[in-house]
C-alpha cells in the first residue's frame, strides 16, 4: 500500500502538559493534590497548585481581618507542600508551582485553567451537603467543557 503514512508512536508527547489542581486544605482537595501529583509525575507534566483566596465581603472588608486570613492559609498550604516535596524528594520528582487566585472557588480555578493554559483539572469532591442542591464547584467545572477535569473523593 503506497502513499500510507506509517505512524511511528512518541513516548510522553500525548499527555497533558500543565495540570491545575484546586487546593483549600480539606481532606478531598489534599487527596486531589495527591492524585494530580501523581499523573503530573507520569505525564512529566507542570503540577499548577492554586488556592483560590475568597473575595472578602463589602462588610467583612471593613472590619474583619479576613484577607489576613487568607494569606495565612495560603502560606500554610504552602508549607505543607514543600515539606511533602521536601519528603519525596530522590524518590518521586514533580515540577510544580504554586498560584493563588481572588474570587470564589469556581471562578477563581476557571481563571487559573485559562491563564496557566491547563491541559486539565483536578479537584477534590465537595464535603458540603448543600452542594447537593445548588451544584458543586467540580460539576460547574464539568459543565463548562473547558478542560477535562478529574473529581477525586
């Protein structure tokens, strides 16, 4: 058969190249983190942390330190995955960064995806039981069929 082209496989070249995981410290976005480090190690792809600081309300930001809350868990995530780095390290090599992003969980993690051109999404399942009813912040990701995105328990 003449004019076929014969297809050679590249190993490592069809996988995602920058994976955003959404990261708040819970159990299920510390699992996602976990997972998303995984494949991000077997894709050799960019590992793209990001916790998304809430946007203080009008009312909160007049009297409440809740910005200062905020940076203080986001250096507080940060430790923690350094020191998990810091632990693997020699045995499983992930190149990552760490971004935060104002705004609500969704919107914040949309922004993140688009700006740090993901290839796809993790995120922890909703530990709230009203997420049930109104819509968690995985399946809004899910419906606007941007990326692919990835729900871990």
């Amino acid at each position: 058969m003449t004019g076929q082209h014969s297809h050679q496989f590249e190993r490592g070249t069809d996988g995602p190249k920058v994976i955003v995981v959404g990261l708040d410290g819970s159990d299920s976005s510390l699992r996602a983190a976990a997972y998303a480090a995984g494949l991000a190690r077997r894709q050799r792809a960019l590992l793209a942390v990001v916790y998304v600081q809430p946007v203080p309300a009008v009312g909160a930001a007049l009297g409440a330190p809740v910005a200062g809350t905020a940076e203080e868990i986001a250096e507080d995530l940060v430790a923690q995955i350094r020191e998990a780095a810091e632990r693997l390290k020699g045995i499983f090599e992930v190149r990552w960064e760490f971004h935060t992003f104002p705004g609500d969980p969704f919107h914040g993690l949309v922004t993140a995806a688009d700006e740090l051109k993901a290839d796809a999404v993790v995120v922890g399942a909703s530990e709230q039981a009203g997420h049930r009813i109104v819509g968690s912040v995985a399946v809004r990701l899910v419906k606007a069929g941007r990326w692919p995105v990835t729900v871990v328990p």
